[in-house]
C-alpha cells in the first residue's frame, strides 16, 4: 500500500506544492512529539501513571456534567478561534487555544500554531486563485458574447451579398479607420471620408445593423519607434454595444508579420492623404480568418481556464485529504480526540465551503458545449478534459527486443570493421569518406534523442512539469518509453543496413555497385518523416516538422519555449548538419557513382555551404532572440543574442582553420573560442541554470534544488565546463592512436551532445522554479476582444 505522503506528493501541482499543506513538516512535528512522550513514558513510574490515568479519568467524568445535570461540550480539549484578517484579501484566520495539559505541552502547542498556519494559508491561496478564475471567467463570457453576435452578424452580411452581389468571394465586414488624434467631429467630415473611401468599397458591403456600427477605429496608437509601432500591428478597434473594441491577433506567423509590416506602409500612406480625405483613409476587414482565430483564442482561454479550475478543485480535496490523515495521526499518538473539533473547522473554512469553482466549471462546460463545439458534449470533453493516451507492456517488450538485436549488431559491425581495418589513419580511405559520414550522423542524432528520453525519465521522477513547458498535448505527447522505442528501433535498422554493406564489400563487391546503400538509408529516413500516413508517431513527426520550419523562418514566427530550445539542440549537432551536407552533396550530384567524394570538397560553392551549415544554428538562435526582444522589449534577450554571435564567428573560424591551416587563423580561433566560450559558461550557469547566486542558502548555487543531493550540481557544473573547452582540439589536434581523425571527431561530437542532455535537465529545472515561483500552473492565453478608453 502506498503511504499517504508519496500519494500526496505524486498527485499535487506541481508549480503551486509551496501552497499545498507541509504535510512533511507536521509529520516531523508528530515525531517529536512521539519521541517526547515515549521518554515521558520511560522516565515516570508505572504507579504514578496508573494514578495520574485514574485521575485524569474521574476529572474527564465530573466535567461532563453540568451543576444542572446536563452534559457539558466535548470542546474542552481545543478550541479554534475565528479572527478577522485585516484585509479582504486574507479572509478569516484561524487560530488554536489549547483547553487541556498535553505530555508536551510546549510541543503540541508548536504543532497547531502550524497546522493553523498551513489553514490559512490554504485559504488565502485558494481565495486569490479563486479571484483570478473567476475574473478569467467573467472575461470569456463577455469574449463569447462578443464573439456571437460578431458571427451573427457576418452570416446576415454574407447572405446579402451573396443575394446583392451573386460573388463567390469572401465577404467581410468593412468599416473605417480613425486615427488617434483626429476624431470624425461632423457630417460634412463624414460625407468627405465616404467620398474618399468609395473606390475601395467596390467589391464589399458596409455592415451597418444595430449591434455593430458601420464606423470602426483604429486602435494602435502613435508611436516614434517602428518596433513598438509593430508589435500592436495586429490589433484593430471597433464600435460594439456603444463600447469602444479592439480585436487583437498575435504576430505568430510571417503572414501576420507581413501584414503588419505592410500596414506601416499603408499607414504612411493613409496619413499623406489624411489632408484630402481626412483622417479616415483606410479600410478595416473583420472578415472570416480573423473570426476563426479569434475563435480559436478563446477556445484555448477556455480550455486553460478549465484546466486550472481542475488544479484547484485537486488543490481542495487533497489539503483537505492532508488535514484529515494528519490529525488522525495526531489523535493516535496523543491519545486526544481532536480530529472531530479541528475538522469542523477545516470543513467550515473557505477552501472546502466555497463552490464558486464548481459553479464556474459547469458554466464552462456549458459555454463550451453550446458555442465552441457544435452542441456536442462529447466532443467539447476532448478539448476540456483530454485523457492521457495509456502506456503499453509491448512498447517495453520491442524496447528490449530491439536492445538486444542493436547490440549484436553492433558487435559484429566492430568486429569486421577491426578485421577489415577501415577505421586506421590512410591516405585515401574510401569508405570513411563516403559510408562513414552517414554512421556518424545517425550515431549522433539518436544519441541525442536517446539522451532526450533520459530527460523526460528524470524530469518526471523530479516532478518537473515539463509538458507544460513545452506546451505538449497530453494525448499526443511522447514518453520516455516511446523515445527509447524510437532509437532502438531506428539505431536497429541503421546498423543493420551498414552491416549488410560491409559485409558485401568484405565479399568482393565494388564500391561502386554497393555504394547506393547508405544514401538510400537517408532517404527512407527523410521519407518516413514526412509521410502523412498515420503511423509512427505521426503527430510527433509533424510537430517535430512544424518546430523545425519557425526555426528556419525566424524571426518570422513568435517565438516559445519549445522552439528555442529545439534551435539549442541544433547548435550541438553542428558536426551532425556538417555531415548531412556533404552525404547530401555526394548523392544529389551523383558523385557515388563516380567514386569522385572529393568533388565537394573542391566545388566552391559546396565548400561555401559548409561555412553556412556551420554556424546557421547559431544564426537561428539569435534571430529568435531578437524576435523575443522584439516582442517583449527585454534588453536581456540582446545580450543572449550576443553569445550566439560570438558563438558564430567561433564556428566560422574553426572551419576556416581546418580548410586553411595557416598559424593566422590558429590565433583567431583561440581568441574567439576563449572569449565565446566564457560568455557561454557564465550564460549556462546563471541565466540557463540558475545557479552561482552569491546569497543563497546553497553555497554557488540556488535556495531551491529539485534534486537533494548537492554535489550533483557540483559535478554537472564541472562537466559542463570541461565539455565546453572541446574546441581544444582544434589546437590540439589529438587523436586515439591509429584511428582516423573521423572518429576522434565523432567522439568529441558526442561528448558535446552529452554536455547539451546534461544542459537540457538543468535548464528546465531553472524553468519550472520560475513557474512555481509564480504559482503559475495554466497558460496565460491572450484574449482577442478588448475595451479601449475613447482617448485610445
């Protein structure tokens, strides 16, 4: 039977545990209080226990009864005292008067002053998220209102241009912009503005029914930066209910940038004209799209704010649950009988009597059914209470199964690899040059991913919420066991293939006739990730495919956490990328047939794409942190970028050095490695891990550890700066005995991968302590409907 205290802890939030009941400290209190009283026990006489025993009981007998016959309160133990908070905010505080002499008095009375403590608490915690729900909530049902009559509205316009017009194309709302400074004063102003604004109105219909006015604002103001400018591009007001409304899409897609960047032209342009036609020279669409993404957004509002409302209600019962098996343990180590006259209270007290939650859970539920899932119960329940997709006994049953046969595999590919000799320094080394490179770049790729299963593995055993983080589908998010499945399988196939190719040229087949075989590996691999057939982990591969192009594109999509830290992953599978060029190369220019694998090497604009592929990682992480300072306007994500910079001309050096070798660009490539890589160093362990902090109860380190034992931190920060210094061997140039440089470059590789999984565990850590720091367990959803003052 699991004992309470590992249930509690496995089933609380984690992000709000600094709020649940101490149900550890009470636990330790207990003891003392048991190992008191044992010592009382030992030390007293058995007589003088019998007779203190007899008299307790005949006192406990006569206090039962009144002068007047009638039987007295059994409230003599303990009484709860209700005191008024001195803010609205707090709410009642409870506080508890001991009403008989205990073993320890002194002791018992440390236990309830916590345990009061841990209730009010309790209460404050859950009357100010309780607010924040409910505000939440009041906010959705007037986003749903306006939402509805908006698409009320847009049916009753399409259906009269569609009778008015007979056009196929999509009919949108139109309206008029107002600039900030100017306002529409009279009817002549209004009469030139129509004038002005007729030759665009050509292919639309001017909505002009009682809920919404024909007349709508412009809500982005005036601003002297264009970066401030653009970041409220997406953001438009108009006239509804006699109240002022901006409706505002996020910038999350290069179409949504582009057209905001193209609105700054349009304004430009719109207030050149401002003289002739007035201020109202543009035109406003609120047409099909923007309704579905605004849709969409309170969707998501709505399912975050259920979500959280499912926090609290766990939040209840589970303190509630803590109070009960605490004082349950109090009595049986006391031998008092203080769980009924501490529980009322408990029961009577805000947390438990407050169904506000519950309330506001149905109204959801109904709001949602109704209006955002087609009056379908069953399928507003998908989106509001997802169920986790079950772990299967046969994923660990192929996870063993392909272990073993991955190992033998390998077994025999390093043994006729040692007979055949490939992998000693020579001159002109065939398969090294053309084989090798495929090995190695699936080596590293799925040793990364295996390391990113052992992520996931201690993220979970450390209650870091890291699905949360990432933003992941609770139905469609991948476990470590699916991770591990993955690189067996795959690590399986790869050296089974390459196995099947060394051993026909260990028979006497040409390179030439075999050589066909890795390439077409790539490709299985490349067409496996993008097939749209629903099998392997489609959604996986999609999503994985959807991260990859915002990091492409940026900084033209918004940026979360999920795509920088994918673009971080990339920035140490720099030698992975460098390979996949070159095999990509020797295959697409047909090369292999040929035997040339020097060809890329020589053709000038190859060898100009190997400088690219090194430092294009770099070059994605910084532009998305000049998307985030963009966007949030913090100067902190500027100096990120900077590292990333240092980082790039350190990777164009090296490559520089290793194609010219002259003693020029040794010195540049020692100058720049050591100057990025301190900036990395202070980087990882002060912002990334958050760590060194000079005041902390942890010597170097933070006040809050996920991990108890403190030297693991010790040992991670001394790993991470040795690994970070692996561009020593540039200078170096070390190598294993005979073996061919490929491998020693392929182990330093792999060291760098396993310095990222090690960065890739204390990273997130950082990352949930700033959440819980916050108490914030649900995504803050941006709402598309605003109110803006008339000087707006």
């Amino acid at each position: 039977m699991v004992k309470f205290s590992k249930q509690f802890e496995g089933q609380l939030v984690p992000e709000w545990k600094d709020a649940f009941v101490n149900y550890w400290q009470l636990k330790k209190d207990l003891k003392k209080i048991n190992l008191l009283n044992s010592n009382n026990n030992k030390n007293s006489p058995t007589n003088h226990q019998n007779s203190t025993s007899l008299s307790n009981t005949l006192i406990t007998s006569i206090r039962k009864f009144t002068p007047f016959g009638h039987p007295h309160r059994e409230h003599d133990i303990i009484h709860v005292h209700k005191k008024l908070a001195s803010s609205a905010s707090k709410g009642d505080m409870y506080e508890t008067e001991l009403l008989e002499q205990f073993a320890d008095t002194n002791a018992a009375k440390e236990f309830f002053s916590f345990l009061d403590l841990q209730l009010n608490k309790v209460n404050q915690f859950f009357r100010t998220k309780e607010k924040e729900f409910m505000e939440r909530g009041e906010s959705l049902k007037k986003q749903t209102d306006i939402l509805i009559e908006l698409k009320t509205a847009f049916k009753k316009q399409r259906g009269k241009g569609a009778f008015s017009l007979n056009s196929k194309e999509d009919i949108s709302m139109s309206g008029s912009f107002t600039s900030d400074e100017d306002s529409v004063k009279d009817k002549t102003e209004q009469e030139q503005l129509q004038d002005c604004t007729e030759d665009l109105e050509k292919n639309e219909v001017a909505y002009s029914e009682g809920t919404i006015s024909g007349e709508l604002g412009k809500s982005i103001r005036t601003k002297s930066e264009d970066s401030g400018k653009l970041r409220s591009m997406s953001s438009r007001s108009f006239s509804f209910q006699g109240k002022n409304l901006k409706i505002n899409i996020p910038l999350t897609t290069p179409s949504r940038t582009f057209s905001a960047i193209s609105y700054i032209v349009w304004e430009d342009l719109v207030n050149q004209s401002s003289k002739k036609c007035g201020a109202d020279g543009g035109k406003l669409h609120i047409n099909k799209t923007k309704l579905h993404h605004a849709e969409k957004m309170i969707q998501g509002a709505f399912v975050e704010l259920y979500k959280g409302l499912g926090y609290l209600k766990t939040y209840r019962n589970l303190n509630m649950l803590a109070f009960i098996k605490i004082l349950k343990k109090f009595d049986k180590v006391t031998g008092k009988q203080v769980l009924l006259i501490y529980l009322k209270v408990v029961e009577s007290s805000y947390f438990n009597s407050s169904d506000k939650v519950m309330n506001l859970g149905d109204e959801v539920e109904e709001l949602f059914t109704k209006h955002l899932a087609e009056e379908d119960r069953r399928k507003a329940m998908k989106y509001l209470k997802p169920t986790e997709r079950k772990e299967s006994h046969s994923v660990t049953f192929f996870i063993g199964l392909f272990t073993g046969c991955f190992i033998a595999l390998l077994t025999g590919y390093v043994i006729m690899a040692h007979i055949t000799g490939l992998y000693k320094r020579q001159p002109n080394s065939v398969y090294m040059e053309t084989a090798y490179p495929v090995l190695s770049m699936f080596s590293l790729l799925f040793l990364h991913f295996f390391l990113y299963g052992c992520n996931i593995f201690a993220w979970r055993k450390a209650r870091i919420n890291y699905s949360f983080i990432f933003e992941l589908s609770q139905t469609k998010e991948l476990k470590y066991r699916d991770v591990f499945l993955i690189c067996t399988m795959s690590l399986t196939t790869v050296v089974g293939v390459m196995c099947v190719h060394l051993l026909l040229l260990t028979k006497g087949y040409s390179y030439a006739q075999v050589q066909a075989i890795p390439g077409l590996l790539l490709l299985m691999f490349l067409l496996l990730l993008v097939c749209p057939f629903n099998i392997i982990y489609r959604s996986s591969r999609f999503r994985l495919l959807r991260v990859l192009r915002n990091i492409i594109l940026s900084p033209l999509y918004k940026v979360v956490m999920l795509d920088f830290f994918m673009a971080d992953q990339l920035c140490s599978q720099v030698p992975m990328l460098r390979n996949l060029e070159y095999v990509a190369c020797y295959y697409i220019t047909g090369s292999y047939k040929t035997q040339d694998y020097g060809y890329c090497m020589r053709a000038g604009h190859y060898r100009d794409l190997a400088y690219a592929v090194s430092f294009l990682p770099y070059y994605w992480r910084a532009m998305q942190c000049a998307r985030r300072w963009f966007d949030e306007g913090q100067t902190s994500h500027l100096v990120n970028l900077g590292k990333y910079v240092s980082a790039m001309l350190a990777a164009v050096a090296k490559v520089a050095y290793e194609k010219e070798g002259s003693i020029g660009w040794l010195c540049l490539v020692v100058i720049i490695s050591t100057f990025a890589t301190i900036y990395q160093l202070y980087w990882d362990f002060v912002k990334d891990w958050g760590l060194l902090q000079m005041n902390s109860k942890n010597p170097l380190l933070r006040n809050e550890l996920m991990i108890r034992r403190k030297f693991i931190y010790y040992i991670s920060m001394g790993l991470n700066l040795i690994l970070r210094l692996a561009w020593m061997q540039t200078v170096l140039h070390s190598s294993f005995g005979h073996v061919d440089y490929r491998v020693t470059g392929l182990f330093l590789a792999a060291l760098e991968v396993v310095r990222r999984g090690l960065w890739n565990f204390f990273r997130l850590e950082n990352e949930h302590l700033n959440n819980a720091g916050k108490f914030r367990a649900v995504k803050t959803v941006p709402l598309p409907f605003h109110e803006v003052d008339d000087q707006d």
